[in-house]
C-alpha cells in the first residue's frame, strides 16, 4: 500500500511518497518546491497573483512525480495561509481544475495535532516528555501533554515568512526591524501559552527552519535525512549560528545555507522565533525532527 502527501504551506510545497512496512511506515519519495505562496499577503488579505501561479506551476511538477511511484491514494492538504486568505476558496477549485487534485485547509489544531505525531515518528522519545515545535511559513504549531495528561494544541500566528514580511524586508535587517519582530515574536508566544500547565520537557522543533539550520550547522554537503532527524544542538550553539545569519547579506546566508539557498531571506525571522521558543521554555537544548505536519497526516491516512 502507498499513499502520497503534498504539504501546501506558506513558503513551501512538500511532497512524501511512503508504503506502509511491518515496523509502521517506510518514506520512498520526498522533494519540495518553494513557490511561496504566502509572499505580499500581508498587504491585503488576498493571494499575490503572481504566487497563486509560482503555486500551481509546482504543484504540477510534484504531482507528476507523485504519480510515478503509482501511489494507492493522493492527498493533498493546506494551512496558515489558505486558512487566512479571503480568496482561498476560489484558488482551491482553480487548483483541482486545473491540476486535478483537491486540497483541504486543515485547522491550526489540526496541524499542531499533525505536527506533534510526525515528529515523533522514529525518534525514541515519549510524547508525554516532549514540546513539539512546528515553525512554519505562516504559523508557528506547538503541541504537548499538559500536567494532567492532555494534549495542548496551540497554533501561534508567526511564520518565517509573516515576520520576514511584516517587520523585517531588509537583508540583514536592522537593529529597529530586529527588536520589533523580536518584542512580537516573544508577545505571541507567551499570549499563546497563557495557562497551558506544563512542565519543563524536551523540546523538538520540525519544519524548514529547524531543518536547514541543523545541515548547515553539520556543515553536510548533502541533505541526509537520517543525520538531520534526532541532531541535537545547545542553546548557546543555536545563538551563535543565529547571530552569524542575522549579520550575514542574502550571498552570504545562500552560502551557508547551501542545501536550501532559497531559505537565505526568511532564515533570521524563523531562528528568532526558534530562541525565543526556547528561551521560553528555558530550554538548554533543542532536538530536530525531519518529521513533521506532513508525517502526521500520512501515518493518520495509513491507520
């Protein structure tokens, strides 16, 4: 049995293609496009036509490569963006016309939900000591058992790419532009977790963000899923790389961040909102799962 996903975010297009094996489920595909749909969206609430297009363009192109692997079942869901853009509706039915697949918005419950079982999956941490942090494009998911053993799911409106957009358009931004965001980021995060009842756990971050910068801080010449998933890295270490990116011009964050040079404008917005999550939590240490929202909607599809 195969089934393919496609993750429809504010920056990226993320494309899995898994089978389901006796130990749970074996990944056979995986590749993304960066058409960022969410870019100019702040500036009124509709789609930015020329993103909508970058959007469908990619969509073809993963699509295609889904259906080579001759999957059992396609699925294909959106998040932050599509949940937030006035003209949403009417792009999701120009997409199944004209690409011929249909995408359902998912929740920001949903997604944190998603977000939390996806990285989990094949690392050997329980859940109930675990923070799972999903930073994305447009929303920031953060998923835990509280002290009396539920599951919080809380979706933070902050993405890489809100932030970028918002408060920090130049490359480096300057020290103004940095405080703003940074006073928003840590307003939003501590609103949002307001009476959550937790305890000090291990903090997992999924998601684009946490993913490039562990490559590039492994200084890996090629993606490797398996060294990026369960990396580990001190706050002191996440700091230092921040501040190397912050101080850097676009070439030089593209040199850094070599395996995923489109990354360079939104790298700063996503590590601010990545320290200050563990600051939050007093976290000395943050561990990084190559799993994520589209992970959990799989292993959901496949039970």
């Amino acid at each position: 049995m195969r089934k393919a996903v496609i993750d429809l975010g504010t920056n990226s297009i993320l494309l899995t293609v898994a089978e389901k094996t006796a130990n749970g489920i074996g990944i056979l595909f995986e590749d993304k496009e960066e058409p960022r749909l969410g870019k100019n969206f702040s500036a009124g609430g509709k789609l930015d036509f020329d993103a909508k297009r970058r959007t469908i363009s990619a969509l073809k192109q993963l699509l295609q490569k889904a259906k080579d692997f001759n999957p059992d079942e396609m699925r294909a869901f959106g998040t932050k963006i599509l949940r937030d853009a006035v003209d949403s509706t009417e792009f999701l039915k120009t997409i199944e016309g004209g690409v011929g697949i249909k995408v359902r918005i998912i929740s920001g419950e949903e997604e944190a939900a998603y977000a939390f079982r996806g990285a989990l999956w094949g690392l050997d941490i329980d859940g109930e000591s675990a923070i799972i942090t999903d930073i994305g494009g447009g929303s920031t998911e953060i998923a835990f058992y509280d002290d009396k053993g539920g599951l919080k799911l809380i979706s933070i409106p902050i993405g890489a790419v809100s932030i970028t957009e918002r408060f920090m358009p130049s490359t480096p931004a300057d020290r103004k532009q940095y405080e703003q965001a940074k006073a928003v980021i840590e307003r939003e995060i501590s609103g949002g977790m307001i009476n959550t009842g937790i305890r000090r756990k291990k903090l997992i971050f999924s998601g684009g963000t946490a993913t490039a910068a562990s490559a590039a801080i492994l200084k890996l010449d090629k993606y490797n899923p398996q060294l990026v998933h369960g990396s580990r890295f001190d706050l002191d270490e996440i700091v230092q790389f921040s501040q190397m990116i912050d101080n850097a011009d676009i070439n030089e964050r593209r040199r850094i961040l070599c395996l995923d040079p489109k990354r360079a404008d939104i790298i700063s917005a996503g590590l601010l909102i990545l320290v200050s999550v563990m600051k939050y939590f007093s976290a000395k240490e943050m561990i990084v799962s190559n799993g994520g929202v589209r992970i959990g909607f799989l292993l959901d599809l496949f039970n």
